[in-house]
C-alpha cells in the first residue's frame, strides 16, 4: 500500500515535469513524509481549521513539525503583517522549503538535529531536553500537524513547556493527537478504530513496539497534565475512531493564560 503510494507520487511528479505543470511549491516526492492526500487541498482545509481556532492575518505563527511547507503554502496568501517560522528535524526538507519560499520574507524555516526513530534516526539532540530557538512570548499561534502522534511522552512533556514559554499570553497552541478517551476506547474494544494502541508505554501508548513513533496516543488526562499550564479549550475528535471527524487526527485547542 505504501509502496503504491510512493510510486504514485514519482509518477504523478514525473508526468507535471513533461507536461509542463510543475508546482514549484509542491515537495520532491524523495522529501515526502504524510499521507497520500492532495497536498494544497489539505494545507487549505487545516487554514480554515486554524482561522476558526482564531487565527489572524497579523499573527506571528510558529509551525513545529513543518515537514515540506504543507501548512506554510496557504499562509503565504493568508498572513498580512503576520510572520512563519517552522521548525523541523529533517534537513533536507528545511533546505527545500528555505529555497522555495526564499520569495516570502515574512517565512523561516529551521533545523533542529532531534532523534525520531522514524523520522530521524540518526539525530543528535533529545527533543526531551530541546530548547526551541526562541525568545518567550515571541508567538500568537502556535501548531503541529502530525507531530505529537509521532513522539513519546518525555518529549511531549518538554514541547508543550516549550509552547507555553513561547506562546504570548492569550495565544493559541493548535495540536493534533490521539487522544484514548471513552468514546476512542470503545472503538479500540470494538475494533472499529484505526489503529489499536496495544503497546503501553511510559504515560503514552503506540501502535508498533519496534518503532512506537509510527503512531503514539496518549490518555486526556496524562495530556492534560503534559500541557499545563497551556488549557485545553476544545477538542474536535478525529476519523481515526472510526466515525466522521473534523480531521482525520483529534484536533485540540489549547490557550496560554
Ligand atoms: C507526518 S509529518 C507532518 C508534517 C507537517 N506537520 C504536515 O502536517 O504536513 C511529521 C513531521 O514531524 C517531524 N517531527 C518528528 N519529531 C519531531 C520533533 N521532535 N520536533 C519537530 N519535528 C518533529 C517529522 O520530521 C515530520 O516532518
């Protein structure tokens, strides 16, 4: 399934590059790190996602976890006086979207050596000890995509202290999860959910025990503790449950006091 996927990127790429409509702003299939889905198609949904959790065209926004620029692409027509900084741990994916979106001043993206088993594996740094390359109070609206499904408790732990210090009073952190709370435990006892979530782990639980950052998901209380003194505002419950969701992934919201 994979395997057909990535194929199915290479020839798409392929077939832009001979009739003449490359997207410049679209990823070389060798950097890609999501899912099979229409890459500015999802960037756009998750704006209107961020607009409706209160998101401004003057804000400074912080994207850890940027990947290819998936979410930066439809910021480029959103933010006014606002700015985009993205932070992530894959250098070649920095060095792409540094090139490609060299043409907007108000974008930066940049490079933090984490180890990620899945994602960076030969990486230097603990993300459990990380310190994000940022002055306090320095953001209106902080969010990760994909990101905490894809890292252990100790580091989430950290990340969300680090979000806290960042984030200005009142600002907004927009994180997607796995939360296991009831209505996600029944559909794990019915089988009716994405995954199963069988591996306990310290204060998380993954769905792979060779490599537990293909997929992690975390009790809402043992979530709620990690991210104080951030305040969960919302939670929109995600696909992955096995019902309609607003998003594939739970979407939480959460304030700075
Ligand atoms: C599934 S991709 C999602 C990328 C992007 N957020 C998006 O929605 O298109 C997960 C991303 O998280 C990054 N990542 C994993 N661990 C990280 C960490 N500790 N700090 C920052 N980024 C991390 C990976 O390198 C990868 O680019």
């Amino acid at each position: 399934m994979k395997a057909l996927g990535t194929a199915h990127r290479y020839f798409q790429h392929a077939l832009r590059a001979v009739t003449g409509k490359h997207d410049p702003m679209l990823p070389p299939p060798h950097l890609h790190t999501i899912g099979t889905g229409n890459f500015r198609a999802i960037g756009e949904e998750f704006l209107e996602l961020f607009q409706n959790a209160g998101l401004k065209p003057t804000d400074r926004v912080l994207d850890v976890g940027a990947g290819t620029g998936r979410m930066a692409l439809p910021l480029t027509d959103y933010l006014t006086t606002g700015t985009y900084d993205g932070l992530e741990i894959i250098k070649p994916s920095v060095d792409w979207c540094s090139e490609a979106y060299a043409q907007w001043p108000n974008f930066r993206f940049h490079h933090a050596d984490i180890h990620n088993l899945r994602y960076n594996a030969k990486g230097s740094v603990d993300g459990a000890d990380y310190r994000f390359p940022f002055e306090d109070d320095s953001f209106d609206f902080v969010f990760l995509t994909s990101v905490f499904t894809h890292m252990q408790a100790r580091e989430v732990g950290n990340y969300f202290a680090e979000i806290a210090r960042v984030l200005a009073p009142g600002g907004t952190a927009f994180i997607t999860a796995f939360l296991l709370d009831d209505d996600a435990r029944a559909a794990l006892a019915a089988k009716s959910a994405h995954y199963s979530f069988k591996v306990v782990l310290d204060d998380c639980y993954a769905e792979d025990a060779k490599v537990p950052e293909k997929a992690i998901a975390f009790d809402p209380d043992v979530y709620s503790r990690l991210a104080s003194p951030l305040v969960m505002a919302e939670m929109l419950p995600g696909d992955w449950r096995g019902k309609k969701g607003t998003s594939f992934q739970d979407i939480t919201i959460l304030r700075a006091a």
